[in-house]
C-alpha cells in the first residue's frame, strides 16, 4: 500500500516523511504537508508549487482496485488565494483554471470565492448534487490560515533554536491546542515544521509552519467535533500571534457544529485582540459553511 501512496504522491511532487496509525485513521506527514486515510475519507493537504490535483483520478482508481468502491460521497478542494501565483504550475495557475481541470473529471462543479477577491480570499470547489446521498455522518472541518507572523514566535521553527520537532511542539505551546493527542511532528532544516495529531474516533488535526520572514504562513486544521470553536480559534491565535487570519468553519446537518455560523454572525465580531473584517456564509448542499476574516488590532 505504501507504494501505491509513494506512486500518487509523486505525481503531487511530495513524498512521505513519516506515519502514525490509529485504529481508524492513517496520518502521513509528507514534505509539503500532511495526508490523512480512513475507511471511507481521503484528506491530502499540499502547499508550495504542488501538483495536487495531479492525485485525483490515480487515487479515484486505487480507492476501486483496493477496495471496490466506485461511488464518491462528496469531495471539497479548497485553498486561499496564492502568495505567488506566476510561480503556481498547471492546472494550479488560476482558481479558474482548476475549476475547469475538476470539472473535467467530475462534471460542472459548484465554486466559490469568499472574502476580498481583490485582498485576502478563500476558494472552494464542490461537486454539484449527485443522485446518490452525500456524507450522513457528523462531518465538520475548521481551518486557519495565518500570515503577517512576528519573527520572535516564528523562531520556534529554526533548527538553531529548537532542538528537532518534539522541542518545537512543546516550547511554541502546540502541545496544549488540543492536549492528549498522538502527535507525530517533523522539523524541517534548516527551518519549517509539521505536525499531525490523532485523537480517539478518527478525530485529526494538522498545523505547517513555514517561518521564513518573506513568506512566513501557518495552517491549522481540525476535524474534532465542538458546538462552539471559539476557545480553540484563541488557543491556536495565542500560540501564532497572526497578524491576519482567515477562519473556515465547515459543518453538514448531522454535525454538532452545524449552527455555529449563526453564534459567529451574532457573536464573533471580535474575539480577543481580533477584530473581523469579512463574513462570509453559506449553505452548499448538506453543509453550512463560514468564511470570517480577522485583524490583529494590537500588531
Ligand atoms: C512545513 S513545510 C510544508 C508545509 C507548508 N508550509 C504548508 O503550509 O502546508 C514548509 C517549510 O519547511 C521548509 N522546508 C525545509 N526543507 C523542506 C523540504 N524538503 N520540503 C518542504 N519544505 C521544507 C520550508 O522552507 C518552509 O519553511
């Protein structure tokens, strides 16, 4: 099977670093983010000048060679806008033109853009509704990406200051997002680090950092089940101090989530120094989601 993984992802131009197993999720760490494998979810998370698209139809065939299965459920691609876009490769050039590439394999699609599409935005690209039923069990996603990163927290992520990626965990206060967890992490060298953790009941989450001051970025991203993600948006904030942070929450009917947006619509206009500058909701099939952009007032 690690083969057949090997074999996708180097059509992504990623490889694997190393693995953590539970009884029901498989986390991949890989050198430009993260891949996570249970029964029936696929999770590939890429950065850089990756080709992830690239994995789709592969992996559409090993999921019906292994398993059997021909029917997908539903399937979300999503990124924020690029830093760099002319240094993207095709079919990641435009959001465009990856709509169209996903189009291809899957029919005409749903897309969005949400926030500034001239600033700080979020694309995100769905299937339109199928004949079959999409996901039914409590499905929820949330997800922050960081920028304007002060250099003093970013210093945790050098190998000069941290010893390898368990002295980083603990000396950033990653360790205390969300305690118990397995985590399986990596220091890059000379800098740049990842990190999944695994709690019980497939329940992930995944943060990458990339520290250089130029281009300097966090993603975190969970799937643990809350009926309110404020504590945790603060924890994560405290930990990075962004500047600016985009903040997705994804939640279907079945989930506890599900009436989150509603709270953060009434209630999440400001959350500690953040002052939110864009809101954003939506109702796209089953799920409702949020997209909500926030300002540090005191950087
Ligand atoms: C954490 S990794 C990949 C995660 C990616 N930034 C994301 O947000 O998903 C990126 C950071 O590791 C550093 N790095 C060092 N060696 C690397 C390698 N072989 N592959 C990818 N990143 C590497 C980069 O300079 C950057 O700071």
């Amino acid at each position: 099977m690690r083969a057949d993984w090997e074999s996708i992802l180097s059509l992504v131009n990623c490889e694997i670093i190393s693995v953590t197993k539970s009884d029901s999720l498989d986390s991949y760490v890989l050198s430009e983010s993260s891949m996570f494998v249970s029964k029936d979810r696929f999770i590939l998370k890429t950065c850089g000048t990756t080709t992830l698209l690239h994995a789709i139809k592969p992996l559409i065939q090993l999921v019906k060679n292994v398993c059997g299965f021909d029917t997908i459920a539903d399937i979300f691609f999503s990124r924020k806008n690029f830093e760099r876009p002319c240094d993207q490769i095709a079919p990641h050039t435009s959001f465009p033109e990856e709509v169209d590439w996903l189009n291809g394999v899957f029919g005409e699609g749903i897309a969005y853009s949400f926030g500034r599409v001239n600033a700080d935005c979020w694309h995100m690209y769905t299937t339109s509704p199928q004949p079959h039923k999409g996901v039914e069990k409590p499905d929820q996603t949330v997800e922050l990406l960081m920028t304007d990163l002060d250099p003093e927290v970013m210093k945790h992520y050098y190998k000069s200051v941290s010893m390898d990626g368990k002295a980083a965990t603990k000396n950033s206060g990653i360790d205390k997002i969300l305690p118990k967890s397995v985590i399986d992490e990596h220091l890059f060298e000379p800098c740049g680090y990842s990190a999944n953790g695994i709690l019980p009941n497939g329940q992930y989450w995944t943060i990458h950092i990339t520290p250089e001051p130029e281009f300097a970025y966090v993603s975190f991203e969970t799937n643990v089940p809350l009926d309110n993600y404020k504590e945790l948006f603060q924890r994560v904030v405290d930990v990075f101090k962004p500047g600016r942070t985009s903040l997705t929450i994804f939640a279907n009917k079945t989930s506890v989530a599900k009436d989150i947006h509603l709270e953060l619509a009434d209630n999440w206009e400001t959350v500690g120094n953040y002052q939110r500058t864009d809101f954003n909701m939506a109702i796209v099939k089953d799920y409702n989601l949020s997209y909500s952009f926030y300002k540090n007032t005191y950087s």
